[in-house]
C-alpha cells in the first residue's frame, strides 16, 4: 500500500510516515514537501528509509511534483502541507502578528494546495481515500451552550484567523470535490499537538505548553508561567498519527469531519506537575506576562481553547488518545533519546 503524504517531512506528517512504514514491511510512502529531510528527519526515518520517496517541490507549483507522483501507485493520501502562522509562548512572540508578515502565501499554501492535489487526486484509478489535516482553529473562541460538555464538530465553526479560515474553507472544497467525483475523503480537527519531532521548520515555529515545558525540565530551567490555570486540550504527534491512520483504513467513515485530541483538558499546573515526576528540581515561578516564558490566556477555557469531543471518531474506527500524563512522560523519554544527537550539544 502506498500513501501519499503532504508536507511529510515537517512535525505530525512525519511520524504518521513513518508509522505507515512500521506497519506493514510492504507499504511505501511518498512524500511531497516543499523541503527535504533534515537532520532529525534523516535520522528518524532511517529504520524505513528504503521504503520511502521524498519528492521536493512546491504544492502550489503542480507542474513541478504531478509526473513524479504519477510514477507511484499511490492509493491513500494524507494532506497535511500548510503554513502554521502562530504567535504565542512568550511575552515577546505574543506581541507578532505573524499573519501579517506573508498572508497570501497562508492562503495559497493552505487554500489553493488543496485545490491542486485534489485536482490531481480526481484523475487518479485505484485511489480509495484521503484525509485532509485541518485544525480547531476553525472553530470560535467559546462554547458548546452548556458548560463542561467537549466541543462537538457540528456548529461552532467561526474561525477568526487567515490560517483557521483558509482551513476551513480547504475542508468545504474536499467536501464537494468528494461529492462531485465520488471521493471517499474526511477532514480532521486537530487539537494541540505536541510530541516526537516538534521542532522548528519552516512552514511551522511554535511550541505548544507541553514541549516547552518538557524540554525546560529536560535543561534545568526555570518555567515561569504567567497562570497555573490555563488549560488545553494536549494530543501527541504519535496519537494523531494512529487516529488518522485509523481513519485511512475504517471501512466505513460516516462523517466529513473527525475531531482528534485528548478529550480533555490539562492545565499548565498539571503539566508542570507531570515534569516534575521526572524531573523533581524543575523550579517554577509564576510571573507576570512581560516576564513569564509560558504564556497562556487565563480567561480561553472553553471553545477551540477547551475540550474536544472525540467520540465520533471513536465511533467509526475504535481509536482513543493514550493518558494525558502517560503520554507526557513518554515524550519527554522520547527527546532523551533522539534529540540533539549530532548537533553537537
């Protein structure tokens, strides 16, 4: 089984690649990206790398990536290239405006790359689905109606930013191109995700509480929190590659539109916690905004910011998140061994 992936050599693409791979000794990955393998991403797909093709192009530039993926017998497709133009974390990366530095490149990538591989999709014999990767930023900033139920995929919808509203409008064309030419195609939701290779790139620079947190522990640094009480709904890289994985090969999916996440919320407090059990000397002040290093918005608890009903997904293909707290240990063991290995730190 081949499966494409888009934007596969950045964060979460990546470890879904290469769980795909350690699946099945028989499948192969392709990967179309607008950049190559690093260093942390040769490294990490070393085990499976003779099973897989990285094609370096733009996906806004069909001409330049549409015959070299002609060339595979490509049957699944995970749409995952994006540009993620965030600003939060600290008191210096909160004041950016980060849209406003290229926001027509935010659209093209994120709106106009979808209308181009599924152009291209359409033309395809044998293919059987596609995921598109899309992002709670779609939704608003408050709700559901009744207070402490997870934030359902029905409603709700009213994205704010260039990034949530080219997203959202990327999961409205799958939606008619799937009707139009009989695609099996779903859009998921994604919660914030954090874990196995979160780092910098260049379509993507920010760092969710939980990676920095860890890494903070990791180096004996001082976490100063603005607030102990902002909350987030935290998923790893590695559960949202099993969820989407489950998703390609549900025989059945029923919805458009699958939240993934943990479920729950976590606070900054709780994930400080967590460190601390590995890490007991982890010191912590909380400090004001133009001082602190973890900086979260007290008063965002609820909508985007908050739970995310995962039943559906749990529904049609059986998947659940791991713990919160298990997850977050396994991460922090995870940048033990595999980060900073050739960099000479």
């Amino acid at each position: 089984m081949t499966l494409l992936v888009t934007g596969g050599t950045g964060f979460v693409m990546s470890v879904l690649a290469r769980e795909w791979l350690e699946r099945d000794a028989k499948a192969r990955v392709v990967i179309l990206d607008r950049a190559g393998l690093d260093a942390m991403a040769e490294r990490y797909f070393a085990p499976v790398r003779d099973r897989l093709t990285v094609v370096t192009a733009d996906i806004c530039e069909p001409t330049q990536w549409e015959a070299a993926l002609d060339d595979h017998d490509i049957r699944y497709v995970v749409h995952g290239a994006t540009v993620t133009p965030i600003s939060r974390g600290s008191a210096a990366e909160a004041k950016r405006q980060p849209e406003a530095e290229d926001p027509a490149r935010i659209i093209d990538v994120n709106f106009m790359g979808t209308v181009h591989v599924l152009e291209w999709l359409r033309k395809r014999p044998g293919f059987q689905r596609l995921v598109f990767v899309s992002s709670g930023s779609v939704y608003r900033h408050h709700g559901p109606d009744w207070m402490g139920e997870p934030l359902p995929e029905d409603g709700y919808v009213a994205p704010l930013t260039l990034y949530g509203i080219s997203k959202f409008a990327a999961e409205m064309v799958v939606n008619r191109y799937a009707d139009l030419f009989g695609l099996s195609a779903a859009s998921v939701r994604l919660a914030s995700v954090y874990g196995p290779m979160d780092r910098v790139t260049g379509s993507r620079n920010f760092r969710h509480v939980p990676n920095r947190v860890a890494h903070m522990a990791l180096a004996g640094e001082t976490v100063r929190p603005n607030s102990l009480e902002p909350v987030g709904d935290y998923v790893t890289s590695t559960d949202v590659a099993d969820a989407i994985i489950a998703l390609l090969l549900a025989e059945r999916l029923r919805y458009r539109h699958y939240n993934i996440g943990s479920g729950e919320t976590s606070t900054i407090g709780d994930i400080i916690g967590w460190a601390k059990e590995r890490a007991p000397s982890l010191q912590v002040e909380v400090s004001p905004a133009d001082t602190a290093n973890v900086i979260q918005d007290v008063s965002l608890k609820d909508g985007m910011w908050g739970a995310y009903d995962i039943a559906r997904i749990a529904r049609d293909t059986g998947w659940q998140p791991r713990s919160a707290r298990q997850s977050f240990h396994d991460y922090m063991d995870w940048i033990v061994e595999n980060e900073n290995q050739s960099e000479g730190k």
